[in-house]
C-alpha cells in the first residue's frame, strides 16, 4: 500500500466569526481538540469577509447578530465571491429566527444553536466540509412555512422549474416535505442511489447549492403551499 493510500484526509479549515470573545474560545477549543483547524477569527461582519478571503477556510462558523455588518450580509457577501466559496453554518440563539431563513436563502448550508454539544459541532463543520446540508429537510419545512413569502423572484424559478422531468418534480415536491432519500427510494420503489440522481440532477438543475435550498425554492415557487399537507 502507497503513503497515498494511507494518507488522512486534510483537516478542515473553519473561521469563527461571533461578537462574543468566549464563544469563539469556546468553540475554537472544541475544534481544534477534534482535530479541525481554526485559521481565522472574527468579531463582526466586516471582519468575517476580510478573514474568509484571506484565509480561505472550507467552513464558515457565522453569527446572525454581529455589530458593523450582520451575519446574514457577511454570508451574502461571501457567498457571492467566487468558486472555490466556503460552507456557511449559522450560530443563533433561536431556532426559529426569521434571520435563520433569510441566510439559508442566500445560501448557508444549515445553522446551529449556540449551546450545541461539542460533538454535534464538530460533526456539523465536518458535514457541511463535504457539501451536505446540515438542517434535516423537516427542521427546513418548518422554517419555510413560518418565514417563507413569494418575492420577485418567482417567475423566474417557474421558469427553472419547468426545465425538471416530471419524476424529478415529484421527488422535489415530497423531499421539500421531509423526506429523506431513504423515504423517497421507498415511495417511488427505487434504489438511494437512484433517489441521489434525481436529486443531484435537480440541484443541478436549478442550480442550487443543497436540499435546504431546494426546500426553500418549492415553497418560494408555489410548488408546496404552506400548511398544506402534500399527499405521501
């Protein structure tokens, strides 16, 4: 077997970007005992940008509530800098902070509470690292039916939309209603690995960056009405 064989994979790089001192001790400490590499700290928005571009971390810690420049703009703001963008986690005291939905929408990867279990931290960054959403589609239906609101963008995800076969616009309607892959294989009587297709072809598709985002443009194109309960 080749040194290339046995090489570990290289450890994540995150910034930390909260106001308060202790919370970015805090989970820099959790971090870096896990073996994830804190390469940049920042205090507000401003200093979140500035520390993502020159460091170029694959995991961006962000907080919603920062002075100078919120965590919502900074994540916008990121998340429109080029190819090689980093994954985005919101950190909020609410799980259900309207500001949450405005940064998935923009294109965050998931959000944690601040009082999140060292383990379930690590294992986030190390999710949303390899390209995964880190909300459950159920924990994202539930932040799309109490924020979610139609905006001028409609029409144009209509367009999107009609660009899906109609098996690839079943799986996103039920998977906007929380199904996992495993739920979908067993609704349509297909393999996951075939339920993973569809799902890649649609993100793909709409050019979307994960399943959160295509929960939130099912409900933003009317494809899914909030509070109606979709047939299994």
């Amino acid at each position: 077997m080749t040194d290339t064989d046995t090489a570990s994979p290289p450890r994540p790089r995150v910034v930390i970007a909260d106001d308060q001192s202790l919370v970015r001790t805090g989970f820099r400490m959790i971090l870096a005992a896990d073996g994830i590499d804190v390469v940049g700290e920042a205090a507000d928005g401003v200093q979140a940008v500035e520390a993502v571009r020159a460091t170029r971390p694959d995991v961006v810690l962000m907080d919603i509530r920062m002075p100078e420049l919120d965590g919502l703009e900074a994540t916008r703001r990121i998340l429109t800098g080029g190819p090689d963008e980093p994954r985005v986690i919101m950190l909020t005291t609410f799980d259900l902070d309207q500001y949450v939905y405005a940064a998935l929408a923009a294109g965050a990867s998931g959000f944690l509470l601040k009082d999140v279990t060292p383990e379930h931290l690590t294992a986030a960054v190390r999710l949303v690292r390899t390209g995964d959403a880190l909300l459950s589609p159920a924990i994202t239906h539930r932040l799309v039916e109490r924020f979610a609101a139609r905006d001028d963008r409609s029409a144009t995800l209509h367009r999107e939309l009609s660009t899906l076969t109609p098996r690839e616009l079943e799986v996103l309607t039920l998977l906007a209603t929380g199904l996992s892959n495993a739920e979908l294989a067993a609704r349509f009587h297909l393999s996951e690995t075939t339920v993973k297709t569809h799902v890649a072809r649609i993100l793909a598709k709409l050019n979307l960056r994960d399943r959160t985002q295509a929960v939130i443009v099912a409900y933003e194109t009317g494809l899914i009405t909030p509070g109606i309960r979709q047939e299994p």
